[in-house]
C-alpha cells in the first residue's frame, strides 16, 4: 500500500470514515438512500451492506459442521473467545449456527467446569502445534470423554454471547430452551473459576497461561515469563506450526517464547492437570484485569439470563459485586492511571500496561474517579488521542513505550475483539464521543485493509491471518451498532426540525456596523484571521467552538457581519480578493451556524443546514450553499439538485466567479471531520494556499492508492464533485499531479485505464 498515512506535519490528518444513513443493516441491503443531502446514504450502505456480505462468507468458509475455525489455515480447530465473539456476530442472522456454536463448545466442557481454550477437531489434526498429543489432557479425570481439548481456558466471555444471541433473534421466545440448556453449563464454568482459581477468595481469578489470557505475546507477560528458565535438556521436543502460513514470523511470537509456553503444558501435564498441584509449582499465576473483567462482565449477562429462565439471579450478581470491588481495590494503579496485573507468584503488581489495563470499564468495574484518569490515559498519545491523526485506536501497548512494536502480535497492533469490549466500556461510563470514534476505526479497517488477525496501529495494514473469524464477526455486530446509534441521532434530528423549520439569517437584526463599506471586507477578513488564530487548530482542522461562542472575536465577528447587509460587493476586486473573500465567508458563515444553533455533535442535527443558514449580503440572501454552488463553483448543479444554483435570472448570477478551480474543494470546511482541514485564506497568498491543500488533502488518508487491490480509496469529495475536476479522467489527472509517492503515481499513470474507485464513508461528526 503506497499512500496511506505519513508522519509528516503535510499529512497530519486522519479523517474518521463512515457512511451516512439510518436504515439497519437488514435494511440496507435494499441499498435505500438516506434523505438528507449532507450524505450520500445509498452508496454508502452499499459499502456496508457488501461487507457485511463477506463478512458473513468467511465465517461460512471457517464453519466446520458445528462449530467456527478462527481462522482457515492458522487455526483450524474450535477456540473458546473466538467463538463467543463470532456467535455474537451470527447472533445478527443465523440464531441457529450462533447457538450450535456455543453448545458445541460447552459440549467439550471438563468435569470440573472449565471450558477449554482449544476443542480439537479430528479432521484436522497435524496442522497445528500444541494438539492432543502435546497436551495429553486424558491424565485428567475432569477431561470430557470423547472430546479432543487443550488443558487451558480462556476469557469467558460466552454468557455475553448467550445474552446476545437472545436479544439479537427475530423471536427470542424460541431461544429459550438453548437458554436452559446452557445456563447451568454458563454457571458450572464460572462457579469452577472462582472455586479452582481464586484460593484466596478475592474475588479475583487467577490464569496460569499466557494463551489462557487471549493476549499470548502482550509485553505484561515478559515479567512473569522471565522467570522460567527453560533448559532445553528436558523441554520435550517439538515444532511449532504457525509459522507456515505465509505470515512474517516478526509478527508473531519468538520461539524463546514457546519454549516457555511449552514448559508451562509439559508442567501442567506432568500434574495430571490437578489444580491445587498446578497452583503450588506453577511459576506464572497473575491476576489479569482483562480476563477478570470478561468474567466480570459475563456475570451480568449471567444473571440476566437466570432471570430470562426463572432462576435467581443472586449468585452471578454477588460474584459482580465481588470481583468488581476486588478489581477497583487490587488491580488499580493510581500511578499510571490505569489497571495492571497482580503477579500472585511475586506478591507484586506488574507494571506493564496494554490495552487490557482499560478493560474494567467493560465490566464496569473502575469507580467513576477511576474511569476519568484511565480516559485520561486511554486518549493519549500513548494509545492515540481523538483526532490525534496517524494511528488507529486503540493499539494493544503504549506507543510510547520501548517495547512497542506496531506489527507484532499482541505487542502494539490494534485487535478488534479488545477494541470491541474498550467501545462498550468507554459508552458505559458515557465516553461516547471516544466509543463513536473507536467503532469507526474497528469498521474502517477492515473495510479500507481486508478482514485481517491485528491491524497496524499506525498506519492501520492488516496482519496475520486474513479471513479472520471475529474480525468478521464484530464487524458485523458493529454495523448493527452503527445503524442503531445512526437512528437515534436520526430521532435528534426529527426533533430539531421542529425547532428550526425556517431560514436563520444570521446576520439579520438591529445591531449596524460602523464600519465604512470601502473597509468592511478588509475587516471583516481580519476578524476571521482572528478566529483562526485563536479558536482553530488548522493542523487537525478542529474548531473550539465552546471558546469560541463566549469571546471577543466571535462578537466581534458578528457585528462585522451586520455591515454586509448594506455591503456593495462591487467593491472586492481581483480574482484572488473575490476568491478569499467567498472562501472565508464560507468557512465562517458555518462556524457561526454551528454556534447559532449549538449543534452538539454534527451538522445533520440541523436538517438543510448548508440551504437555510444565510447572510444577507448587499440586498440579496446568500446560504452556504449558494456562496459554495452559487458563486465559488460558477454557479454548478449541485449534486443532490437537478438544476443550478441560481435560475437564469437570479441576480446573484452578478457574482459568480468563473473559471471554476477544483482546488476550492479542500479549502471548503462543512464543519465536520471528513471535510478539509479549516484555514483562513489571504488574498496575497490564496493560490499557493490552494496549492498547499489541494496536495496535503491528496497526500492524506482521504486517497488511498491500493496497488494490490488494484484500486483507489478516495474521499466522497471527488465524487460528488467529480464533475469539477473533468470527470474520472480529470481526477485521475489530478491525483497524478498532486500524489507525492512515486510509486502511487507510476500506479496511477500505468492502470488509468482499468482502475476502479471506491469512495470513502464521510464523516459528519463536528470539528471540535
Ligand atoms: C493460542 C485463535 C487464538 C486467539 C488468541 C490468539 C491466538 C493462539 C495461537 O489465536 O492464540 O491460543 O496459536 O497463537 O492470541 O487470542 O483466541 O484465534
């Protein structure tokens, strides 16, 4: 991939993408465009809607009779998270497999209820490393007879899945039975947690593997590893199997570490699998936030489901209450603001963090101070900041951290699974904008990189295995996500036509300027700079529009803008003045908008935003869309308009500035995130500004050239104003001009003929 995102002060910018629309998914299959024009909702659910289609193909691709593989190659066998993640996914369409898959799971649950990491499928065996014969699990009386299992488990996250799959069925009232069936199985698995993992009572479970904590190779784990010294005289002999599947062995983990994962099977087996003799010699025993706060979490859906049947809710609700305040007492480190791991071998805490540290928000865990210094924490440069730009959240350790390394495993690239639970955390404690911004990378990046294991925290390349079960599946639970948060702002929006039915002429009043007509435009443009200069961040095209509202610049712009009702704009002259001045005007009229009507989160709050917010200006009413289409864009077809903007004979025809430069798309701020970065514009300077945009907008996320796809990512800009840049060729042209990467433009010169272009979901959530 040659054109994504660069670490250059240029190329700051990474826009959040997402479509427009706020049918479901179900519904978008029938591809029905949204009516606002402030997006193109019928491609865009296109895109969704096709995605989710292949979603839906791998896991039928990975599903293997009566259960799901991870993955087609690396991991051929059942896997006990991976299958709670993907029958959520399923639980949107296919209640049946989604439940198969949870029985089939539990069908391999050991006497002693735990329910392992691995269930073996005997006709794939040999492609794998460790499988049965390694493990040996048939030592234990506990093993289920018949069944093929690893000697481990994993975070339980199943109750969560059982939860899911009954709210998410078309008749619940049908799931019932799988309910009953699995309850006691869901009990019997976390009753065997807190018996056998927790000697001291704590409330705390404790994991005796790296694979148990789901996040084999995280650098939390170096700590407690260290102390195995394994002497390869007695490490029985073997090979391992992940590393022939075309992945870059950087990407997983070295071998001293599965030397070290081996010694801790073979001690396990040499145990005959006993606890309380695991326990005794085991040197890795650590108290994991993340697998405490699944189990945690899972309580609550545990207890939700003995209510569903008619049980009492009363165990799984005491164990919330313990392990919560267990969590929120033990694993808290007021120092980094976050949780760590209590090594129970040592008696300490291990003070290395990742994304895990985050996870009691999913649970609900961290008291309300507590998730204040962990958002604090969590949106940072350490594991990328809202709006922070070239990074993706949230990376599984700390950027800024020695050890980070973007494209190993557990070691820095962002998972989706652990992103999925940080969004649920973060809205439950009402993080919503950062939950909203954390959905969307998850959707984009599979979307924009293919359906991948772990993703590049930076620049967001797919790793690992490709085709990869719960990437799939929770990107399908998350469109769903998406489609019902779209209805509620939809319901906002429904409730703010009411308020603002009519046009708002924001300059229109009693208040009248002073200031001289022949020196309002100078004016008025350096009251704008003023704004800019303290209210915007033009590096990441933010507003302060909370500064803003309240300040002498803002009260001052605003009577400027009195003195346009009698402005005789016959007075700007020269292209390069008419240019700023519209350019400015533009970009100001909507900031004022957004401040006039205290629009919270996007424009789409405010129906026909562009259309009704209008400045009187010498004697004519000019909207933000007749400033755009009208006179910027030489009076053009606006894109969701079968005619002009002005009728053949609007006076404003007077003003229309001609030719029309395709260069004022990415100067032109609609007050969202997926629009150009904010800038004031100086006559003096204008067409190098407009050459500076043009490039930093084409250089930036908003084109991605695919060479391997064989085809071109760009923002929704070029198509709706395709027809500005002299159609698809005018835009190929364009882009060849403006990319930087040698190798995106030799692509671009090469394939003119054959490449397709897919549009990138824009993002309509405010500037701020
Ligand atoms: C060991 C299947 C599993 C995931 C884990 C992930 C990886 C296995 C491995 O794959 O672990 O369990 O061989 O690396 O770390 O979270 O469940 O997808």
């Amino acid at each position: 991939m040659l054109n994504v995102v660069r670490k250059t002060t240029l190329f700051q910018r990474r826009k959040v993408l997402l479509p427009e629309t706020s049918e479901t998914i179900s519904k978008a299959r029938t591809l029905r465009p949204c009516g606002g024009r402030e997006g193109q909702g019928g491609s865009m659910s296109r895109i969704f809607a096709n995605h989710v289609e292949k979603a839906k193909q791998i896991l039928d691709e990975n599903w293997m009779g009566s259960s799901t593989k991870p993955a087609p190659a690396l991991y051929p066998h059942q896997w006990n998270w991976d299958s709670g993640f993907i029958a959520i996914g399923r639980s949107h369409y296919d209640t049946s497999r989604a439940t198969l898959e949870i029985e089939t799971l539990f069908d391999a649950q050991w006497r002693n209820g735990m329910v392992p990491q691995i269930v073996f499928n005997p006709d794939t065996l040999g492609r794998y490393f460790p499988e049965p014969d390694f493990w040996q699990t048939e030592q234990s009386p506990n093993a289920p007879p018949g069944k093929l299992t690893s000697g481990i488990t994993m975070p339980p996250i199943h109750a969560v899945a059982v939860e899911r799959i009954y709210r998410n069925a078309r008749r619940p009232g049908t799931v019932l039975s799988f309910l009953e069936r699995i309850y006691p199985k869901l009990l019997a698995l976390h009753d065997y947690l807190y018996r056998e993992r927790d000697p001291n009572q704590e409330g705390l479970v404790y994991i005796r593997h790296p694979w148990e904590s789901g996040i084999d190779n995280s650098p939390t784990w170096d700590v407690p590893l260290r102390r195995i010294k394994v002497d390869r005289a007695t490490l029985p002999p073997y090979q391992r199997k992940d590393l022939g599947h075309g992945i870059d062995p950087k990407m997983r983990p070295k071998d001293r570490d599965y030397d070290r994962y081996v010694s801790l099977v073979d001690l396990f087996r040499r145990c005959g699998y006993d606890e309380a003799r695991i326990r005794e010699s085991c040197p890795f025993l650590v108290q994991d936030p993340l697998f405490n706060s699944v189990l945690c979490r899972a309580n609550e859906s545990l207890a939700e489901i003995a209510r569903l049947i008619g049980e009492s809710p009363d165990q799984a609700l005491s164990w919330v209450e313990k392990t919560r305040a267990a969590i929120r007492r033990k694993l808290w480190q007021p120092e980094n603001d976050i949780f760590d791991c209590y090594d129970l071998v040592a008696g300490t805490p291990i003070e290395v963090e990742s994304a895990a540290g985050f996870l009691p928000l999913f649970a609900g865990a961290a008291s309300k101070e507590q998730a204040k210094h962990l958002y604090q924490r969590l949106d940072s440069a350490s594991f990328c900041a809202l709006h922070q730009g070239n990074c993706f959240t949230v990376p599984n350790y700390d950027t800024q951290r020695d050890g980070f390394d973007r494209t190993n495993y557990w070691r820095g690239p962002v998972w989706i699974n652990i992103n999925w639970m940080l969004a649920h955390g973060l809205r439950r404690y009402g993080y919503t904008l950062k939950a909203d911004s954390l959905q969307k990378d998850l959707l984009q990046l599979p979307i924009r990189f293919g359906f991948h294991e772990y993703f590049d925290s930076f620049d967001g390349t797919g790793y690992g295995s490709d085709n990869f079960g719960w990437t799939a599946a929770l990107f399908i639970d998350l469109v769903h996500e998406f489609y019902e948060t779209e209805k509620v702002s939809s319901r906002i929006a429904a409730k703010a036509r009411g308020l603002f039915a009519s046009d708002l002429v924001l300059n229109s009043g009693d208040k009248t300027c002073e200031v001289p007509s022949g020196e309002l435009a100078g004016a008025l443009m350096r009251s704008i700079k003023a704004l800019r200069d303290a209210f915007y961040d033009t590096s990441r095209g933010l507003v302060d529009y909370h500064r803003l509202r309240k300040s002498d610049e803002y009260q001052r712009y605003r009577f400027l803008t009195s003195g346009l009702r009698d402005f005789d704009l016959r007075r700007l002259v020269g292209r390069r003045h008419k240019l700023a001045f519209w350019v400015n005007l533009y970009n100001t009229i909507v900031v004022d908008g957004i401040v006039s009507l205290a629009i919270k989160r996007s424009i789409r709050e405010s129906p026909d935003f562009f259309g009704r917010l209008k400045y009187a200006i010498g004697g004519h009413l000019f909207s933000a869309d007749d400033i755009e289409h009208g006179i910027l864009r030489g009076n053009a077809r606006p894109w969701f308009h079968v005619l002009r903007q002005f009728g053949p004979r609007d006076p404003r025809k007077a003003w229309i500035l001609q030719p029309l430069d395709p260069r004022i798309h990415f100067a032109l701020v609609c007050g969202s995130r997926s629009c150009a970065p904010i800038e004031y514009y100086d006559a003096a300077t204008i067409y190098d500004q407009l050459e500076a945009a043009a490039r930093s907008f084409v250089n930036s996320s908003e084109a991605v050239v695919l060479p391997e796809k064989g085809k071109v990512l760009l923002s929704e800009i070029f198509h709706w104003y395709e027809a500005d840049f002299g159609g698809k060729r005018g835009v190929l042209d364009f882009l060849y001009d403006y990319l930087v990467d040698e190798g995106a433009r030799q692509f671009i010169r090469d394939k003119a003929e054959t490449l397709r272009f897919e549009y990138i979901y824009y993002d309509w959530n405010l500037n701020r």
